[in-house]
C-alpha cells in the first residue's frame, strides 16, 4: 500500500517523506511544538494498518466486495484504494461538489475539490463518487439504499472515514454504518488525533467503544456493568489501533437497518461518557 500510495500523493503515508525534512527544519513542520516527532509533520503512517486489513482484497482473485470511503476531496487516497483494491465495487462521497452556493442552501461555496481529480466525470457518469453531505442522516441513507445496496451488488465489507476530521461527524459515519457492514467487515476511522476537531472522538468515543467490547453484563456489589452504546455494543468483533487510525471490527451478527433514530448517534454520546466510564452507573 505504501508504494501505490505515494506514487497518488495521498497523505496517509506521507508522513515517511515529510518526517525526515521536518526534523532538519522545524518550520517544514505542522506541529513542530508536539513532543513526539513522528507527530510533527504533515502526513501520515497508515500503511501498516492498510496492509494488515486490506491485503486479503487486494489480489486479482480476491473476493469481490463493496466499499466505501467518506472524504473523497482531491482523490489521492481513493485512486491509492482504487489500485490497491481490483476487485472492489469503489465508492466515495465528498461535499465539495455540491452546487456551488451557501451552505445554509444545502450547497457548497468553496470550490470544487474533487473535480481536479482525472477521473472525477467518469466517476460521475458511473455514480461511484457521491456530492452531499455525509454528516447528514438524508443523504447517506439515500445513497445506501439507491446506489449501493442493489440487488446482486457485492457485500458491503470496508467503510473508510477520511472526512471532516470533526468528532461529531466521525461519530455519525460509526452509528450510522457499522450495523450496516456485513459480519466480518470493517470501519476504518482515519485522524483520530489530539487537534480541537477531533479529539473529542478520541477522548469520548472511542474509549465508550472500548469499555463496551469488554461488557459482558455481570453486576457485583463493586462493580455495575453496563453499556455506553447498546445499539452498536453487539456488532463489535474488535477495535484495533494505530496512531490516529483505527479499525472497528464487525462480528458475525447479520447486518441488518436502524430507523433514524437508531442510525444517529445517542444524544448523550459525547455529555455522558465521564459518567459511563467512570460512574456512578
């Protein structure tokens, strides 16, 4: 993945060029006041975690599968997915290519990032690449139901959040999908980094996740056992990390469709989590 990766240009494995040049100029740096090093570029090293998950689809005789990336913007990272994944039926969503207009019109005032990728109108015409707002319950029950889960189309099996990077939209991709990927398939969620956007999702989110994939339901007189997110708790094979990526696992419980309100991420997710991680439960 590495090699494919940064022949696109994608930054989910930049972090291998910029490091070393970082180091000799700290003003080359994105963060050069960080203590860590490996955190004071651009970029990232997501490799490892793609080849671990990802290999098995990656040949010409692999299992054909259905997937998802959020966060198309110039492309680099999906034509890296697209090389990398043959066989894989590829989709994306990306808000930039919106009709241009003011957001509180449901458009987009900011440019066009996606259409500077050379395979963006082919990806139009072949309705791969998918112009809304993936934060938005509408839309992405829209194109799930309408665009992806056809009669005989592949099962959905990777899901990949490289969007906005805010703690609240990465909760709504992990509400919103994990029931629907099919047993044994994954959620990646990219940048899950200590920066003001997202790192209310590393600091709230994820360890509710966490404690839930370790509740088994047994109340002591010390300890009451109970469940941050009920709705996705028994859908959790696994949650395993990297720095600033991980990958949420599906056990073999069916996929199956949430109503609205069971797709959205629980009102308290984010207000209650000192409370059910730390009680009084």
């Amino acid at each position: 993945f590495k090699e494919i990766a940064q022949k696109t240009g994608t930054d989910k494995v930049a972090g291998y060029t910029q490091l070393p040049e970082c180091l000799k100029d700290p003003e080359k740096c994105t963060c050069k006041e960080c203590e860590r090093e490996v955190c004071r570029p651009w970029g990232h090293f997501y490799d490892t975690l793609y080849n671990r998950w990802l290999k098995k689809y990656s040949s010409d005789d692999a299992e054909e599968i259905q997937f998802l990336e959020i966060g198309f913007f110039y492309g680099n990272g999906f034509d890296a997915y697209s090389q990398f994944l043959p066989r894989a039926e590829k989709h994306s969503m990306e808000i930039s290519c919106l009709e241009p207009g003011p957001r509180n019109e449901g458009k987009w005032p900011w440019g066009n990032f996606a259409i500077k990728n050379s395979n963006y109108d082919s990806l139009r015409a072949a309705r791969r690449l998918h112009c809304g707002d993936a934060s938005s319950y509408e839309f992405l029950n829209e194109i799930w139901t309408k665009e992806m889960k056809r009669p005989g189309a592949p099962p959905l099996k990777v899901v990949i959040d490289d969007g906005s990077h805010l703690s609240e939209q990465m909760a709504t991709s992990l509400f919103f999908w994990l029931p629907r990927i099919e047993p044994g398939g994954i959620l990646v969620m990219e940048d899950i980094q200590p920066i003001t956007e997202s790192n209310k999702f590393r600091t709230h989110i994820l360890p509710q996740v966490i404690k839930d994939l370790h509740w088994c339901g047994n109340n002591l007189t010390e300890i009451t056992d109970t469940r941050c997110f009920p709705g996705i708790q028994p859908l959790l094979a696994g949650v395993h990390c990297e720095m600033h990526i991980c990958v949420f696992e599906r056990n073999d419980a069916p996929s199956y469709e949430p109503d609205k309100e069971n797709s959205s991420t629980p009102p308290n997710a984010f207000s209650n989590a000192q409370k059910c991680l730390f009680g009084p439960h």
